[in-house]
C-alpha cells in the first residue's frame, strides 16, 4: 500500500491524514498548522458574537417600543384623517345629490302647479290633461315617498 504524499506544495512528507473540511492529504505538520489556522480565526468570531451581546444588552426596549408606538400612535391618527375626509367629502356629495334631487321634485311640482292654474283659469281641461296631471302627480308621490323613506 503505497502512500500519498502530502498536498501543500513543496512538501515531501507523506500524508498522515485527510483533512474532512477540506479534503487534502495532509502531514502531520501540515495538519497541525492547517488546525492551528482554523482554530486562530474563532476568536474573531467570538470576538464579534461577544461585541453583538453587549449591544443586545445595552439596547433600550421600553425606549425602542415607544419609539415604534408613537410611530404606529401617527399612523392610526394619519389614518383616522383620512377617514373623516373621506366621509366628509362623502356626506358632502350625499347632501348635494339630495338637494339635487328635491329640488328637481320641485320644479316638477311648479310646472304641475302652473299647468294646473292654467286650465283653471282657461277652463279648458281634457281628459288627457287630467290623466297626465294624474301620472304626474301619482310620480312625484312616489319620488317623494322614496326620498322620506330611504335614509
């Protein structure tokens, strides 16, 4: 069985050992420096883990949570803003549609009116005129009955 010589470049000793992290045939001497490395960069690491600790402990929750509540405080207050200009604008829009709408009933009741007066005072009235005024009248009845009832 013959064996394999070490893989560091230049190095004539014959390999004690594969290294798993790595995969290279190693020698001894090569296996403890390449150890050695590896184990030299861990406390570094522990090092930085141990800096991240103390920042964690010295961190100030209550003041971190406040921070983040009064954040969150604006965005509810921003947010109810925004509702109540959207419902005024939307309450604004209602009552206008309303006004709108009585007011177009009433004109339609003026020239009822007005149609009314002059076949009075003509006294010329057909039974067209009265069914019309009928159908007008019996439409604006329900007009004005859907704008009592709906809120």
């Amino acid at each position: 069985m013959s064996q394999l010589p070490c893989t560091i470049n230049g190095c004539k000793r014959a390999s004690r050992a594969l290294c798993h992290c790595c995969q290279q045939d190693l020698c001894i001497s090569h296996l403890n420096e390449h150890n050695d490395l590896l184990n030299s960069q861990l406390n570094p690491l522990v090092d930085e883990i141990n800096i991240l600790g103390d920042r964690l402990k010295t961190l100030n929750i209550q003041e971190k949570t406040r921070n983040y509540h009064q954040k969150l405080e604006q965005w509810r207050i921003d947010c109810h803003q925004k509702i109540d200009l959207y419902f005024e604008q939307k309450y604004q829009q209602l009552n206008q549609l309303i006004e709108e709408k009585i007011e177009k009933q009433q004109q339609e009741i003026t020239r009822v009116q007005s149609k009314l007066v002059e076949l009075i005072r003509e006294q010329d009235a057909t039974h067209q005129d009265i069914d019309m005024l009928t159908s007008n009248i019996n439409h604006l009845q329900k007009e004005i009955n859907n704008i009592e009832q709906n809120p």
